[in-house]
C-alpha cells in the first residue's frame, strides 16, 4: 500500500518560511514525478510545483517561482517545498502527489498518489 504523509505545515507570518515534507512508504518513487498542491477556502486546487526524472528537473507555477524550491532526498524517499517570503496568498491546504510515471503533469488527474494534506497559513 502506497502511502504519502505530508509535514511541516503551520502558521507564518508574511515574509516568513516553512519547509513541508512528503514523505513516501510502500515503494520508492526515485524518478517518479512528485508534485505539490494547495487548495485554499472557496478555491479549486491548484498546481504548485513538481520534480521528475533522474536529473530532478523542477517545475513550478508562475506565482511561486524565485520563492518556492521542491528538493528530493531519494535515500529518506522523501519530497520537500521549501517555502519562502511567504505570502497571505499563499495559505491554503497544501497536498503532495504522485504519479507511476516521470512525465511532466500539473494537473492533479494525472497524480496516482496523495496525501491527506497539511494547513499553512500566513498571516498578513
């Protein structure tokens, strides 16, 4: 059975940082693709970030970008967001995926895998 657990949600106040964890058992995910969601009150999930491929190629959204870093530990198989100068913007449920594949995918149909999610929320 494939599990995800996620950690290291909180309260922040803006301009602050976090570091979640998603931490895999049942298999490795090695090259896998593992990305990050979030999805705030009265909004649809959406795609945050993600990692494919032996070379760890990254992707992330535009609101994100130069803020938000997604670090592999393949020895602990385990996924981080490294989340920095937080914004009010930026609080919501925060879920990790995974998918049976290396491809790119930023739509949350494509995930196989999820976790139960962990709350950031950022003061203003």
């Amino acid at each position: 059975q494939v599990q995800l657990a996620e950690s290291g949600g909180g309260l922040v106040q803006a301009g602050g940082s976090l570091r979640l964890s998603c931490a895999a058992s049942g298999r490795t995910f090695g090259d896998n693709t593992v990305g990050w969601f979030r999805q705030a009150p009265g909004k649809a999930r959406e795609f945050v970030a993600a990692i494919r491929g032996s070379w760890g190629f990254k992707h992330y959204t535009d609101s994100v970008k130069g803020r938000f870093t997604i670090p592999r530990d393949n020895a602990k198989n385990t996924v981080y967001l490294q989340m920095n100068s937080l914004k009010a913007e930026d609080t919501a449920l925060y879920y990790c995926a995974a998918r049976n594949s290396a491809s790119y995918a930023d739509m949350g149909a494509s995930y196989d895998y999820w976790g139960q999610g962990t709350q950031v929320t950022v003061s203003s």
